[in-house]
C-alpha cells in the first residue's frame, strides 16, 4: 500500500512540475501574453503611420489642389504675379 501512495505523490509531483515549469505552465502562458501586449502596442503604431499615409495618398489623388500645396510648402512654388514674402522668426 506505501507502494501505491509512494506512485501516485510521485505523478502528482511530476503534473505539478509540469504544470508550473514545463511547456504550457504558467510562466510561459504569461511571457506569450507580454508578447502578444506588445506587438499589438507595435500594431497600433503601425497602423496610425498607414492610415496617415493612406490619406497622404488620397490626397495626392485629389485634383490639382493637393500637389500645388506640397510644392509650394515643400519647394517654394510662386505662380506668375503673386508676391512671395519670407517672415523670419527672432
């Protein structure tokens, strides 16, 4: 009869290692779960710059409203007839 108890304290040992140690336990479903909180914080990041270039894209799609705004922000367009004025921050 120790036998038999002596057996069975031995498997329970050996689940509970398992359980607390091996693959799967406890540890590891936690770690997985860290790392599944921060790819989605990645993701969430990502997202935000595609949906900001995604309307960047749909603006350049737009007539010619969008294109003569970057080149004038972005290098100095002046059509014929307007007056450029330069304000200098101090």
């Amino acid at each position: 009869m120790k036998w038999l108890w002596a057996i069975m304290a031995v498997m329970i040992v050996c689940l509970q290692f398992r359980l607390w140690v091996g693959e799967g336990s406890f540890a590891q479903v936690w770690q997985l779960n860290q790392q599944i909180e921060a790819q989605q914080e990645a993701n969430n990041v990502l997202k935000v710059r595609n949906d900001r270039l995604m309307a960047e894209v749909r603006n350049l799609r737009e007539p010619e409203g969008a294109i003569e705004e970057r080149a004038r922000t972005n290098m100095g367009l002046i059509r014929k007839g307007e007056t450029f004025f330069l304000v200098v921050q101090p």
